[in-house]
C-alpha cells in the first residue's frame, strides 16, 4: 500500500523546504519539493538604483553572503563595462577566497558531518586507538590520547545535561551510520575545533569588509575601503600582517584536519554517490579575477600570466583531495610527493600533475592511464 510522508523543513540548509514522497513497497516512486518561504527580493528591487542592489541580494543567505553580493556587482559592471582598479580586485580576491576555504569547511562539519558521524557511537571509542587513527592520516597537534580523552568526557557531559541541541533528533545509532567509534569521535573533535577555527580566520572579513556576515566594503566600481599605512581606518601595515596570520591559520587546519577527515570518511560512504540523479558532469570554482597591466590611466594585457587559469588551478586542488578517495595508488603518489616535497607543497604538485595529464588526454584523445599517472 502506497504511503506518503512529508519531510518539513529539511534541516542544514540554508532557508526553508518541504520534501513529500510516495512510497510504494520500500521504494520511493514519486516526490515533491517546496519552498515555504517566500523572500520576495526580486520585487524589493524593483525599481531601485542598481548599485544598492548587492545590499539586498546579500540576504539571500547568511552563510554565503559574499557570492550573492559579488554576483549582483558585477552584473552592474559587466553590463556598464565598468572595469576596477587593481587594490579593489586584490582586496575582492581575498574576501572571495576565504569565504570559499570558510563554506568548504562549514558544510563538511557543521552543516553534512551529522549525516555520517554518530555521536552516540563516539561515547564508546577507545582514546587511544583514537589517537593512533587521527595521527596515521595526519601531523595535526591535537592529536593526543589525553586530547581525546577529553573531548569523549566533554560529549559525555553534553549529553548527560539532556540539552543536545543540533545533536537533538538525528538517527544516533541507525545502522546507516557505517564509522566505527574511533572515527566518530575523530570528527566529533574536529567538529567542535571547526567551530573556533571559523570564528578566527572569517575575521578576515570583518578586516576587509568591515562585517561578517554582509560584507559592507562591496559597491559597484570598486571597494569601499583604503589603502593607508598611516590610518588605523584604512588597510595598513598590521591589518595585512594579521591577514597573513589568520590565512596561515586557515590552510594548516585545511591540510591537516579536512582534507584528511575527508578522505577518512568518503571510502566508508561510497555507495552515497549513486543516491540521486545527480547533474552530470559538473564544475565548480572560485570566481577569483585576475590583474591587468595599465599605464597613464590605460588597460593593457591581463596579468598573472604565469599562474595560468585561477579557476582550473582551484578545481584541479580539489580534485587532488577527491583523487586519493579509496584509491591506494593514488594514496601511494601522494605519499612518494610528500617525502620529495614536503606536506605542505604535495598537493599543489599533485594537483598540477593532475592538470597536466588533463591536458594530454584531450590533445591526444586518449583514455586516462592511471598507472602510467602514477609512475611518472
């Protein structure tokens, strides 16, 4: 007998929805989605100076503020061939970048983990084997069987207060959750450190764009905010020293905690990706601009040359995370760059050897040889 049953509102996302599916013998053969919220800011702009637009596109989300913004600002200036000076590009770069490094690391933890990562299962890991487990796949600090020692007994003290919040109705100990405990509380460690770690490097935002979330420093035609070593209100010596502090920040916990987490979560959850119909083929990057050469007030070549395409350099970066997935030759690569170059540096090489080998599978119109790949 068919069932129907509605799913409201579908929760770790951003805004409101209503999923109804039939069921039919075990099996869903028909669904329908609804948003229940109407936002209505298409008709709020309607007949408003274009250049305010970006403060009300902005609202679409409080996660991803700055995409909106910046999708919205350049319509207007790509429509007015309105071309930037070369400080507002660099400055938009940054507050673009890091929003893109911040949302990859959100979503992983704060806004999916609870859909693979049983809490409950993380009250009965061993601290010890813990350790062991989180110190094979990474050099992170916190890594100790005194640090998980501590982070089980805090979860254990969490639940006992009875107040789970977020961790209040997921499916703690259905049998599709597939980690074993150790890894459970692994996350659940780097759950609650994402959390202090995405306090800290967004305040690159506030930096640049004065707030966080809704950047204020975005208008048409350039950045709302100057260069002044000599002004505490401007961008100065000590804001880009800190800058760099807080990037710093932000990419050790990338290599050393996500990344690696993702890697030690994903080969559990394989069979996930073949839930859905899914897009195909699909790309995504980080809209970052590159420079151009000007002298007395005229645009000559582009800049940046050298470092080739910014959007492929981002996409290959992450293919290299998603290359070693339940691929031991490709974990062996990697391990075999990381002794020749370092921790650090392994990825970029892999990534670029990635590109490379892209480029000659077009040109040459022949399938990808992965133990050719790997030998090279």
């Amino acid at each position: 007998m068919a069932q129907r049953i509605a799913v409201d509102p579908i929760t770790r996302i951003e805004g409101h929805l209503r999923i109804e599916a039939q069921i039919d013998s075990g099996k869903i053969v028909d669904a329908w989605s609804s948003s229940t919220a109407f936002r209505g800011i298409e008709t709020i702009l309607k007949g408003r100076d274009p250049r305010d637009a970006h403060h009300f596109t902005q609202r679409f989300c409080g996660v991803c503020t700055t995409v909106h913004s910046m999708a919205s600002i350049r319509a207007v200036e790509d429509a007015l061939n309105i071309q930037i000076p070369d400080n507002a590009r660099l400055i938009r770069n940054l507050i673009m970048g890091i929003q893109n490094v911040q949302d990859h690391v959100i979503h992983f933890y704060h806004l999916h983990a609870l859909d693979w990562v049983d809490i409950t299962s993380a009250l009965s890991a061993d601290p010890a084997a813990t350790a062991k487990l989180a110190q094979s796949i990474s050099n992170w600090p916190l890594s100790s069987v005194t640090y998980f020692k501590g982070v089980k007994e805090k979860l254990a003290a969490f639940a006992g207060t009875g107040r789970l919040g977020p961790f209040q109705n997921a499916y703690w100990g259905h049998s599709a959750y597939k980690l074993p405990p150790e890894a459970n509380l692994m996350a659940a460690a780097h759950y609650l450190e994402a959390l202090e770690w995405q306090k800290d490097v967004i305040k690159i935002h506030a930096i640049l764009g004065s707030k966080n979330p809704h950047p204020q420093t975005f208008l048409v035609g350039g950045m709302a905010i100057p260069v002044d070593p000599d002004s505490q209100n401007a961008i100065n010596a000590d804001k880009i020293a800190l800058i760099g502090k807080l990037l710093k920040k932000a990419r050790g916990f990338v290599e050393q905690v996500y990344i690696p987490d993702v890697l030690a979560v994903a080969p559990s959850y394989l069979d996930w990706a073949g839930i859905g119909g899914g897009v195909g083929n699909f790309l995504s990057y980080a809209r970052l601009v590159k420079g151009s050469h000007s002298s007395a007030g005229k645009r000559g070549k582009p800049a940046g040359g050298k470092m080739g395409s910014v959007h492929l350099k981002w996409a290959f970066s992450e293919a290299a995370a998603l290359f070693q997935i339940a691929n031991p030759k490709g974990q062996k690569l990697l391990a075999r760059l990381r002794k020749k170059h370092g921790r650090g540096k392994a990825m970029g090489v892999l990534a670029a050897k990635l590109g490379r080998a892209v480029y000659f599978v077009l040109k040459r119109k022949e399938p990808f040889n992965l133990n050719r790949f790997v030998a090279a």
